[in-house]
C-alpha cells in the first residue's frame, strides 16, 4: 500500500499560503480527511468492500500495530485541526469560532475513531464518557454529546455478518426461532451491538450478539496494555501493576462468553424477582457468541443526565445506588460495567439495569473491610483506617504512609456517608479528581496506594458510580442505604 506522506516543510508560519487551507487547495483537504482528521471539505476514507447487501464493512483492524497506528490518528487529527485553525484566524476567523470548530471535529473523531476499534479502546471511551464529571467543562464540553453516543451508538457490523454469526450459534434455521427479527441493529457497542426481535411465543426479545473479530480486538487492546504496565510498574512505587494487568485480562475475556454472562444475569433476575423498584430482563436462549433476553423499555440514564427534572434526578440516583450497594448481598454478584447506557427508568419509576458481561463473583457479599474503613474515616480513626488497609493489601508492607496523609486523602470521598442526604454534583467531582491527581498534595499520597486485583471490580463499581451520581446531580438518602446494605458500617 502506498502510503501518502506529508512534506516537511508543510508547517510554516503561514499555512493558508502553503496549502494547508482546505476551502481553498483541495490536496491539503483530502491529505487531512486520509489521515483521519475531519479537517477537510469530504470525508474521504479508504475504499471499504459493501457486503452483500452493499451495507461498507466495519470490521475493526484487530493487531496491535494496526490498532497503535489508528490511536495514533487522534493527535495527528488535532495537530491538522490546529494547523487549519491558524490558517482560518489568518483568514480573519474569530478565535472562539475557530476553537470551537476545532472542538468539535475533534470530538467527532473521537466518537469515529473508538467507534470504530470497538473492544478494549472503545471501552475507554465508555469509561471516559462516565468520568467527564470530573473534567473542566471548557474542555470536556463539546467531547459529553460524542461520549454518550459510544454508550450505544458505535458503528454496527454489515448485515451479513450479523445473519453468519446467528447462523454460526444458532443453526441454520435460526430465523424460525422468531416471528421477526429487525437487522437494523438497536444499539452497538464495544463487544456486540443488539437487535429488537420477537420470539415464537410472542415476547419482544433484546438478541445481542457479539463482534467476530471482538475477542481479537480486546486481545491485542490487552498487549498493549501489558507492555504499559511494565512502564508503570517502575513509576508507581505502592501498586503492584502486574497482578493488576492479569486479573483485568481475565475479567475483560469473561465478557466475550456470552453464557457466562447468562449465568450472572440470571441471579440478578433471581435476586431482584419481587424487587418493585429494580427490574433485571430475564434470559430467554444463551450461545457463547448470542444472547437473547426479554426486551426492556425505558429511558435511558442518559437522558435524564441531559434533561430530566431534579425529581427525576433524584430518584434515579436513589435506585441505581441501591442496586448497586444491595447486589452483593443479595445475588452474590457486582453489577462490574456501571455506564449510563446500561440503565433504564422504566415507565413505572423502575430502574431497568443491562448488560451483565462484567460482573464481579461475591458469594460471600460485599468484603466487610469496606465497612470497616468507611467506618473509620467517619469516625475519625486514622490509625483504623490505615490498619484496615493494609490488612487488605491496599498498602503495601514496605511502604510507609502516614495515618494523617492517608486520612486527609480518603476523608472527602466519606462525604455522603455523614449527613442524612447529599448533593452530588459536577463540580464536588472535580474538585475530587484535581485534589487526588495534584502531586504537590494529596496525588503523592494517592500514589502509595495499591489496588489488590480482588478488589479492581469493586474499585471500578464504587468510582463509577460517584462519577454517574455526581452527572445525575441527584440528592438522595445515601447514607441510610449504607447502612442498609454495607456490611461493618453502621454510621
């Protein structure tokens, strides 16, 4: 493949004159839009080969080095961006104008280009869209609207693809199995993208099924991943990385066996059976590449993160931390993939909760020692706090951390546990995030702490759900349901 290669001397003090303006020199436009930067008039890609139904392939490229080389797209994009940018402002374009453009073509990459990876890199972005709480809304706004899309709306697989692999896992007969069966995917995501049904007894039926390439895709995502960790292991003297690396692996690949997933959501079904504020679809037909449950509808989080009342706020922020905090108990099982797309508020005030591929086996509930520390900080016993830890080898033993650092770290995050009812919000995020990232402060001290690879599942749940509580601005009796559900914290 030829590769087309930019000359050197194309950056220069004036850009408009070199042939960088696309209004104006259509090479420097279709040199922009190959490179995957939106910065150009047309939106030339690679030629794709239609499938059958002429539907353009979207099959992911699947080795780490093709994968690496379209990360890689991103700066360069912002960099073609830039560089237009100065030939606009040149040009007499406003500065906010131009800044805004370049925002949002960027935030459209993004969307297309972890769209496109799927697997382990468009869980990122998942993850991303849950933690933009956190982030200046100067910076994160125009990117909030292209996250959520890769909740749900990542870009699906052909139709033909679609029917081989329910041909592959259900038999060549495999229509018979519904009196209708829409081929214009639902929503798609990282794994495997949904399709409405109904099945042969007349229930409406959710038929998820997975990417074939997908277990490549996280694969090679993971290698990745693995050669990062031998860097960060040297950086990070309290984190054992390694173990950390092996127990995400494992767990990732438990979300490529669809029938594993079945069992899990099935308990939940179990569990939450006579539960008349959260409702789990039960499981109709499990193959390890298809999954069909009974459909739900609802709204999802989602939007009631963009527009729904403070009541509607509040109510969500209730029943999802209730599920959330309750479910160890009650079905030996976490709930591991805590995003907004994954949740619905049913037209009876119910929380409708999705996708069980992640989920963390807890036959015995929810580790006491989480109680145990919460319970401390409350109370003020740092010394407590920092036994507790190190008993469950989130400080290691050669590590040395004071009882005063340690509780001066920990304490803002016991917050909701002290009075009756709290407000979350955007800004109570981000003063957290900026306080435990600042290595002039409290980040030092974050940095002696190790995540033991038990609890990375855990860990995951309890962030994601203070990062969607603090989008959903929602006030609601949080500590009670502590109390409630989390053992050895009595307030």
């Amino acid at each position: 493949m030829r590769v087309h290669r930019p000359r050197r001397n194309l950056i220069g003090p004036n850009p408009d004159r070199l042939g960088l303006h696309p209004g104006r020199f259509p090479a420097a436009s279709s040199w922009f839009d190959r490179c995957g930067t939106g910065a150009g008039r047309g939106a030339r890609q690679a030629p794709r080969s239609p499938d059958e139904d002429g539907a353009v392939s979207n099959e992911p490229p699947r080795s780490p080095m093709a994968r690496t080389l379209k990360l890689a797209t991103l700066p360069l994009g912002l960099a073609g961006r830039a560089t237009i940018g100065i030939g606009r402002r040149l040009g007499g374009a406003s500065a906010e104008a131009v800044s805004a453009e370049i925002q949002q073509r960027s935030a459209e990459q993004v969307f297309r280009v972890l769209g496109e990876l799927k697997g382990g890199a468009m869980k990122f972005g998942q993850a991303l869209s849950v933690f933009e709480a956190a982030l200046p809304d100067q910076f994160i706004g125009p990117y909030r609207e292209q996250l959520v899309r890769l909740q749900e709306a990542a870009p699906p697989m052909p139709a033909a693809t679609t029917r081989q692999v329910l041909h592959d896992a259900l038999g060549p007969d495999w229509r018979a199995r519904f009196t209708t069966f829409d081929e214009q995917p639902a929503a798609a995501a990282s794994v495997g993208q949904v399709h409405r049904a109904v099945w042969t007894d007349g229930r409406i039926v959710a038929v998820k099924i997975q990417y074939p390439w997908a277990g490549d895709a996280i694969r090679a995502d993971l290698r990745q991943l693995r050669r990062l960790s031998r860097a960060l292991g040297s950086l990070v003297q309290g984190v054992d990385v390694r173990p950390l690396m092996d127990e995400m692996r494992d767990r990732l690949l438990e979300e490529l066996d669809y029938e594993y997933e079945a069992e899990a959501q099935t308990a939940f079904v179990a569990a939450f059976a006579d539960d008349e504020q959260i409702v789990v679809p039960p499981v109709v037909q499990a193959a390890p590449r298809v999954l069909i449950t009974e459909w739900l509808d609802g709204t999802p989080l989602s939007r009631v993160i963009a527009g729904g009342s403070q009541a509607e706020r509040d109510h969500a922020g209730l029943l999802f931390s209730r599920f959330h905090f309750s479910s160890p108990g009650r079905a030996g099982l976490l709930h591991a993939d805590p995003h907004p797309g994954n949740y619905r508020i049913t037209a009876d005030g119910r929380l409708g909760v999705l996708d069980f591929g992640a989920a963390a086996r807890l036959p015995d509930g929810l580790p006491s020692s989480v109680g145990v520390v919460l319970q401390a900080a409350l109370e003020g016993n740092r010394q407590g706090m920092l036994d507790a830890l190190r008993a469950e080898g989130f400080v290691k033993a050669a590590v040395e951390l004071d009882p005063d650092e340690l509780y001066e770290y920990l304490s803002p995050f016991v917050e909701p546990a002290r009075v009756d009812n709290f407000s979350f919000s955007r800004a109570w995020m981000r003063r957290q995030f900026e306080r435990v990232n600042d290595p002039r402060g409290d980040g030092a001290t974050g940095l002696k702490i190790n995540l033991p690879p038990s609890y990375l599942l855990i860990h995951r749940v309890w962030l994601g759900a203070i990062a969607i509580l603090s989008q959903l601005q929602a006030t609601a009796p949080f500590r009670s349901e502590l109390i409630r559900w989390v053992p050895g914290f009595t307030g």
